[in-house]
C-alpha cells in the first residue's frame, strides 16, 4: 500500500479517535461509568414511605433524560395514581417526561436501591445515603471505546 494513503489512513483513525460523541453518565463517590446514548436505565428501589418495591424506567439520548416507564404495588405517599393498567400484581404507566441533561437522585439505605443500565449494575443497595448524578456528557469517541473517565 502507498505510503500516503497509510499515512492518511492512520492521521484519519486517530483524529476520529478523539471525535465528540454524547454519552450517559452515572457517577457517584468519585464513581463513574460511560455508557452510550439510546441506554435503558432502570432503577428499583423500596419507597422510603410506603415501602414497597418501584421501579422507574428512564432512557437517555442526546437531548437528555427521559422517564418512559414505571411500575409500583400500591397507592400512597409520592406514588402515582394514574395508572395505566396492572400486571403481575403491580400497577404500571408509560411516559415520556423530560428529566433534562442532568439530574441528582438522592437514596438512603431503606431504599435498597438498584440501578442497572442496559442489564449492567452500576449501583447495589448502599449502605450510607448517596448521592448519584445523572448527566448527558461529550466525551471523546475513544473514552466511550473505554468507557472510563
């Protein structure tokens, strides 16, 4: 092969290497995890009132956050009453509300709280209160390779 075309060839992958490209971020306690756009993030987690099981469902894309799901047992303190329907015992809706580019959750260990993000768990029951940020970032192509930051 010519000499140009790899040299150009090589420049090229390494400049798209560092191309911006939108990703989800979930930190907490110095924590953090990449993961792309389009995630299904589902967070299950005991209602510190009522205490039983919710479990929210939210997508992230390039606009931003978006809660698109829930499910809960009963009705009560913060819960929804617009149902939409019921299936195995819970009550469940659909939606499509902007959370925005960033958010904060805050849980205490009653909550047993768990955050998976396409079937990968980044958080599990903590047992001191927690702070965790969710966040629409750019960050170079190849951390998001990486998934590190």
């Amino acid at each position: 092969m010519n000499r140009k075309i790899l040299s150009f060839l090589i420049i090229g992958f390494i400049i798209a290497l560092f191309f911006p490209v939108n990703a989800v971020q979930i930190s907490y306690e110095g924590r953090s995890y990449l993961f792309p756009t389009g995630s299904e993030i589902k967070i299950d987690y005991i209602h510190s009132v009522e205490r039983i099981e919710v479990v929210e469902f939210l997508i992230g894309n390039s606009s931003g956050f978006y809660a698109v799901g829930m499910e809960w047992g009963d009705f009560g303190a913060g819960l929804p009453e617009d149902i939409q329907g019921e299936k195995d015992g819970n009550y469940y809706k659909h939606c499509d509300d902007y959370l925005g580019r960033d958010f904060q959750y805050w849980f205490i260990p009653i909550n047993h709280v768990n955050i998976t993000v396409n079937n990968v768990t980044v958080l599990r029951s903590p047992s001191k209160p927690l702070l965790v940020n969710f966040r629409m970032r750019k960050v170079p192509l190849v951390v998001m390779m990486i998934r590190r930051w």
